[in-house]
C-alpha cells in the first residue's frame, strides 16, 4: 500500500512540474513576442586633433651587411633628428619596423645570386600639431625618407563626442518607436533593455606614394598641404519596449 502511495505521489510531482514547466515555457514565449525593438543612429562631426604617419627608409643594395647596416643607420639618424626640429617629442616617435635582407639577382645563366644587403626601417610618427604635418613629410623626404605611409587622423579624446552621437541615437530610437507604434496600432511600454552597438570612426585619409630619393635632388622640397576634413563618429542604439 506504502509503494503504492509513494508511486502516486511521485506521478503527482512529475505532472505538476511538467504543467509548470509548460505554463513557464508558454510565459517565456509570450514575453519575447511582447518585445518590440528598433534602432537609432546619431552621428556626429569633430575636426581631427591627431595625424598618425608612417615614414621608412630603404637602403641602396650594399655588398656587405655592414655597410647597408651603416647607411641605413646615418640615414634614420639624420630623419629623426630632423623630425626633432620640428618639436615632435620621443614619446610620439616610435620605430615599428627593421629589417636586415639579403638582396638576390637571378639570370638564366647563373639562376639565383647573392648580390648584396639591404635594410629597412619604418618610424610610427604622431603629430599633435597638424600644422607640420606638411613639413614632416618634406624635411623628412629630404633627408633620406622614400617610404611614406597613409596619415590617419584621429581625435585624442572621442569620450564627450560619443556620448553626444549616443544621445542622438537614442532619440531617434524613440521617435521611430515612436511612428512605428502609431502607424501599427502597438501601444508601447517601458524601455526594457538599451544595447549599445559599435561605432564606425571614419578617417580622411592622405596617401603619398613611395618618392625616390634622386627625385628630391639637392633643391629643398615644398611642404605639401594636408587636409584634415572632419571626423564621423556613429553610434548605434537599440531600444526594446514591451509591447502593452
């Protein structure tokens, strides 16, 4: 009789918490269908503060490591000194490449033949005064520079300007919520969760290609003009409403 009463009870426990677990189910269900979400953008436009460079120097092909090594050594010192001139401080002066290669010629008679060395070396520049940036490039160029890479500019502090493109986004979220609701009938409630998508910083950028040095000659090279454009900084809102 005992087995009997523990079996029933035991059935009576499983059909309830399947009943609750159906009902919890069904609740679920319901609350994800009761959310209405919709995004917003906001966008807002800042003048860059910051210009990132790169500029390298390649070495002519020399017979032995040493001599390429030496050259491009009196080179690069001659580059950095001159960038010096122009009140750019170590901290912003970064050296992002060296390299040390043998150089090949291949003939069909001989294949492949060592020849020489070469060497290769690359400087991160950051310039907080833009209004050098033109004079990096030709002072630079004059003394041995003939790889320049693309100038990114950047803003150094996008905290403020980002909480303003946010505020916009989350507006524009609630005015379309808004017209949406309206248009379809849908009585919106609370705000029930705020997800912050990533932004998307779109830099004006400058190219320069590879200059030759025998190009630059003995005369001074005019500094460039650079044009710095704005900066797009976007923030991406979604709002989810429960839907009444």
């Amino acid at each position: 009789m005992q087995k009997i009463q523990a079996f029933l009870i035991a059935l009576l426990i499983l059909t309830v918490g399947g009943v609750l677990s159906v009902a919890l189910l069904a609740t679920n269900k319901n609350k994800e269908q009761d959310n209405f979400s919709v995004v917003g953008s906001g966008i807002v436009y800042a003048k860059a503060d910051i210009a990132n460079i790169n500029v390298g120097v390649k070495s002519g092909t020399k017979k032995t490591a040493m001599e390429a090594t030496k050259e491009g050594t009196s080179k690069m010192n001659s580059i950095i000194g001159e960038i010096k001139k122009l009140k750019i401080e170590d901290k912003d002066i970064k050296t992002s490449d060296y390299s040390l290669n043998p150089a090949y010629n291949w003939t069909q008679d001989k294949g492949q033949e060592l020849i020489g060395y070469e060497v290769s070396q690359s400087l991160n520049l950051k310039i907080r005064d833009l209004n050098v940036i033109g004079d990096v490039i030709a002072k630079t160029t004059e003394q041995g520079v003939n790889q320049i890479g693309n100038i990114e500019f950047t803003i150094d502090d996008e905290f403020a300007l980002k909480n303003q493109a946010r505020e916009i986004a989350i507006a524009k979220a609630k005015e379309k919520a808004a017209i949406i609701a309206k248009q379809s009938g849908l009585k919106l409630g609370k705000v029930k969760n705020v997800v912050e998508g990533n932004d998307n910083n779109v830099y004006p950028t400058y190219t320069n290609a590879k200059m030759s040095v025998a190009a630059v000659g003995q005369e001074d090279l005019k500094a460039p003009t650079i044009q710095t454009g704005q900066n797009e900084i976007k923030m991406d809102v979604t709002l989810t409403y429960e839907v009444e």
